[in-house]
C-alpha cells in the first residue's frame, strides 16, 4: 500500500499539469482510507506517516488548499516522530496561514 501512494504521488509531482491532480486525488484517498483506521499495538501503522507530508507539499504546489490542510491535519492527528517531515510539515501550515 505505502508503494503504491508513493508512486501517484511521485507521479502528481511529475505530471503536475497533465492529469490535473488526479493522481494525487487518488494518492490522498488512499491516505484517508489507510489513515484513518484506529492505531494498535498489535499491528504497525501500513503507510509512513511521512506520507501525509508529502502528500500536503505536493498539493501546495499544485494549488490545492484544501488537500493540502487535510493531509496536514491527518498527520498531525497522531502523535508525530521528531525528523525532518515534522518541520516539512510546520513549514507546510506555515505557508497555508501565511498571506
């Protein structure tokens, strides 16, 4: 699962003005869908939460606001590592608040 929305996304980016963000719709549903299942101990998360951070810059770039602050929400909805995607991730919030 991880592979295959890392591949829509990868493709989103590169292909940005050809599919009119469909990939990243798709990537994002995917995201919600996985995302959103309750945490266990038991089993490990099936997608990296650096995914969600991706997902969000990518449709900063390609103007999609609402996207973006979901994707951003989504991530911050559990309790985030302390790595790069964490900063990735204010730097991301701090562009949708900013003017």
């Amino acid at each position: 699962m991880d592979g295959n929305i890392r591949e829509l996304l990868a493709n989103s980016i590169q292909c940005a003005a050809g599919d009119n963000g469909k990939n990243l719709v798709k990537a994002f549903e995917l995201l919600k869908n996985v995302g959103t299942g309750e945490p266990s101990i038991d089993k490990p998360d099936l997608i990296g939460s650096d995914l969600f951070v991706i997902c969000a810059e990518a449709a900063l770039q390609l103007g999609n606001l609402k996207l973006s602050k979901e994707c951003i929400k989504m991530f911050f909805s559990k309790t985030p590592p302390p790595n790069q995607f964490l900063c990735r991730a204010y730097l991301c919030q701090a562009r949708l608040i900013a003017p």
